[in-house]
C-alpha cells in the first residue's frame, strides 16, 4: 500500500507540474504531462505519443548546429553523465517558435534505462536578455564610434571615465592620457572663468549649452569648442555626459558657403551649373571657374558651364595631359596656391590666362567614376579659404548630378522620339494597366487609334469594364475577360500575350486590333 501511495504521489506530482515534464525511451516520447501538452499546443496525449524531439524542433538551432546532431549529443551525455542541462529552440504546432531550458535526468524505470525531461519555457527572459544585450550595445556602439566627440566624467573627482575616438582624434591626446586624469591635470581649459562658469550652469540647472569655450589640446593648439553636457546617473552615481564640436574653423567664409548653397537651392540642369560657376567665381574671388565633362577619348575636356573675368564662355574645351586637372582626375582634389604654371608649364591655358593658384575637384557618376572636373583658376596667390574642400565636394555632388540627369534627359528625349518613330511607322500604340488598381493608362495616340480624346473620356485613366464596354466588340469582350485574367493570375514575370480583336471606335467604325 505504501509503495502504491508512493507512486499515486509521484503520478500526482508528475501531472500537476508547471513544469513540462517528458519522458523520453531511446529516442521518442511515451509519456507527458498536461504542461508539456499545453507548450507544445498539442490537444491530446495519444498524438504525442511516439514523436520524437526533432519533430518540434526546427533544422538548426539560434547558435547554427543542426537540431539531429545536437539532440544526439544531449542524449548521450545524459546517459553517460547521468543527466545533462542545456537551452533548446521548440517549434510549436502553430509554427511559432519557444525557447526552453532543458534538463534531462537519466532514470530506471521497471529496469529500462529512459530519461526524464523537464522544460521550462524562458522565452520572455530569453527576449528580455536579447534586448537588454542589444541594448547596451546600441549605447556603447552609439558612444564608441559616434562621430561627434563624447566624454564621460565623473562629478565626484572630477575624472574622465570615457572618451570616444572621435575625441582621442579632435585633441591628439591618447587615451591612457585622459582616462582617470581630470581637466586640471590635462589643462583642457585655459580660460578658468568660462570653465567656473560651465561646471556652475551643470551644478545650478543640470544642463547646458556653451556656445563657444577654448580647449587646450595635446600639441597647445588653443581651439575653440561647442560643448553641450548634462549630468546623468549611472547605477546611483552621477555622471557629465558631453559633446564637444570644434568650431575654430567657422570664420567669415561661413557667409560665402551660405551663400553657394543659397544659390544652387531651386536651380536645375544647365541653369545650376552656371549659378554655381558664377557664384563660386563671385564669393572665392576666382578669375575663371570651369565646369567640364571628360569625353570618351578620356583625354579631352568640354567645358559645359564656364565665367572668365565675370562673364560666360561657350565652346570651350582643353586637354586633359599635363594639367593639374589630370592631377584631379587620378587623385582627387588638389590645390596647388601659388606657381601653378611651373608646376605644369605644358598646360598652355594655364600659361595664356596667366594663371597662378589653382584648386580642382573631381566630379563622379554614383558608380564613383570620374565624369568631370570642377576647377577655379586664380590669376594671383591663393589666399586660405575656410573648409574650401569640404565646400566643392558638396557643390560637386550637385553638378555631378545635374551633369548626369541632363545627360539621361537627353537620351530619354531622344528614345522618345525613335520610340515615337517606330510606332508611327508599324501604327502601334502604347498602354498601360494596373492590375491591383484595375486601371488603364492611355495616352493621346492611343485615343487617336480609338478616335476619340483625353478630354472627350475625362482623362487618360479607365477601368478594365468600362474599357470593355466602351471600346470592345460586344461579340468578342469574353476574348479581352480571358486574356487579362491569365495576365492577373500568371506568376510569370516574362509572361507575354498576342491577341486579335474588334474594336468599335467612337465615330462608329469597327476595326480590328492586335
């Protein structure tokens, strides 16, 4: 009686478990609880009975290993070892997948070796873990390689905890050099009242934007910096997280690049390339801006906008060997300040328009190859310009577009005339059917063939019955139903039909069409 109370208990436990609980002879299942029942969405015990792990398992698991194999491998541990602990990916009958930690407890039973197997479902935790994970490598990765400098101190000492590349780049200093020191020992703030005045706004409002404050850098360079920080906690301790722009180099030609970009903003085509010649002439002082495309020959230069001494040249064009333009088509832009002509005294444009100080940038399809070349010409010295570089590789991005859309316009054009062409001469007409929207598009040679008008039908768009109606022979509309019913229902993408029908026109006539 006892050994039987035993078991009832043990039977008792087995089934009211909240944990799935499975028992496993040789490779499949012969016995379950309710819970394993209830993960697996599997109504009755009879269907469980026989299947195998693999049945509700998908081929590989999250960390790449094939289901078979590892299942194997769990199975034999467990009989070796006595019992074996691990995480599995499910498939349920719904075909949505779970994550269960398995144990797996080798036992006798009526003196057949089995195992049990418990399975407890941690698929919240599992998504939780993940997105806690990517999580806190989002902000390491947003903090790491953000391209603004960032720093972390610490407000207690006053130490830096943190500084991203972007700062070990922008000040020279290495970060064994920064990390654990503070801005005393670094002499980062050479003004001492704008730094009394930047640790007084954090400690009175907790945030603040300092427009403009020197920093000191590694080689004594005093730069002038942007700084925007806020105090934060990080686990109860609080923190100054800061950004740090360098804003030395926006002097006065701040005004000249609003300008430039003023100027190109609603300009298209040919009218943007010469607003951007005549405007970098005007604002950099530039006696001659050229903007040219390199030919086919890939020796030549036809310069397609072009301002000397203030006014506009055409036809123009130069060789491309031995100039620095040559220099800018093979490494980028270049900029040579002074004694150009003796830097290439075979350049005879350089020698004619006595030409001393040059700047040049390439002009690239989105392939990255070199399509033109964007040059100022300076009869005197160059004098320093402010992130002049950085200004023509976003005005060379411009030309290069509107080079290679006025190009594409161009070519469309012309197709469309041998297009035009060639319809005219086999009499064929262009159409157009949307066959989610059940709508046609026509255009005026189409109407012609029907004759009729855009403004006779209200417009160049039809249903597919309304067209059938209008235009169709009542005789033959069945033929018109079928043949855009196999286009709708084809998974063909060449799919291609031919079909001859009647059509009656709008003064009555009736002709037939293919």
């Amino acid at each position: 009686d006892t050994a039987r109370e035993r078991e009832y208990t043990l039977r008792d436990l087995f089934e009211n478990s909240k944990d799935a609980i499975l028992l496993i002879k040789g490779d499949r299942f012969f016995d379950c609880n309710q819970a394993a029942l209830d993960l697996l969405l599997i109504p009755e015990k009879e269907q469980f009975f026989g299947s195998t792990p693999l049945d509700f398992s998908p081929e590989l698991q999250p960390d790449g290993r094939r289901s078979d194999i590892a299942v194997a491998e769990y199975i034999a541990r467990a009989h070796q070892e006595g019992h074996c602990r691990f995480e599995w990916q499910l498939t349920r009958t719904d075909g949505k997948y779970v994550i269960v930690e398995v144990s797996l407890l080798s036992i006798m039973i009526k003196g057949e070796s089995m195992l049990h197997s418990t399975m407890r479902d941690i698929t919240v935790r599992k998504q939780a873990e993940e997105a806690l994970y990517e999580s806190e490598q989002f902000v390491h990765t947003l903090f790491a390689e953000n391209p603004v400098s960032l720093t972390l101190v610490s407000v207690p000492d006053g130490t830096f905890i943190e500084v991203n590349d972007a700062f070990i780049r922008s000040t020279g200093f290495s970060r064994d050099e920064v990390i654990g020191k503070t801005s005393d020992e670094l002499k980062l703030f050479p003004d001492y009242e704008q730094y009394q005045q930047m640790v007084e706004s954090l400690q009175n409002q907790q945030d603040f934007l300092c427009s403009e404050m020197s920093v000191s850098i590694a080689s004594g360079e005093i730069r002038i910096c942007r700084f925007l920080s806020k105090i934060i906690l990080m686990k109860g301790s609080p923190y100054i997280l800061s950004s740090v722009e360098d804003v030395t180099e926006r002097t006065r030609s701040d005004g000249a690049t609003r300008a430039l970009m003023r100027s190109m903003v609603g300009t298209t085509g040919m009218n943007s390339l010469d607003t951007i010649t005549t405007t970098l002439s005007s604002y950099l002082g530039a006696d001659c801006v050229m903007i040219g495309r390199i030919q086919p020959d890939n020796s030549t230069v036809q310069v397609i906008s072009m301002i000397l001494d203030g006014e506009p040249v055409t036809d123009y064009a130069y060789t491309l060997f031995n100039t620095p333009c040559e220099d800018v088509s093979e490494k980028g832009f270049c900029q040579y300040d002074d004694h150009v002509q003796e830097l290439f005294p075979e350049s005879r444009d350089l020698v004619d328009l006595n030409i001393r100080g040059y700047i040049g940038t390439p002009l690239k399809d989105s392939d990255n190859v070199v399509i033109g070349i964007l040059c100022l010409l300076f009869r005197e010295p160059i004098r320093q310009f402010q992130q002049i570089r950085e200004i023509l590789d976003i005005i060379a991005v411009k030309a290069s577009a509107e080079i290679v859309r006025t190009e594409m316009e161009q070519k469309l054009i012309e197709n469309q005339r041998l297009l035009t062409q060639a319809m005219d001469l086999a009499s064929l007409v262009y159409w157009e059917y949307d066959v989610p929207a059940d709508r046609f598009t026509f255009d005026d040679r189409f109407y012609e063939l029907y004759g009729t008008s855009a403004q006779q039908e209200e417009g160049y768009h039809m249903s597919s019955a309304r067209y059938a109606q209008e235009f169709v022979h009542p005789d033959e509309r069945y033929l018109v139903e079928a043949e855009v019913m196999k286009a709708i229902e084809t998974s063909d993408p060449t799919y291609t039909a031919q079909q001859e029908h009647r059509i009656i026109r709008r003064d009555g006539e009736i002709r037939t069409i293919t």
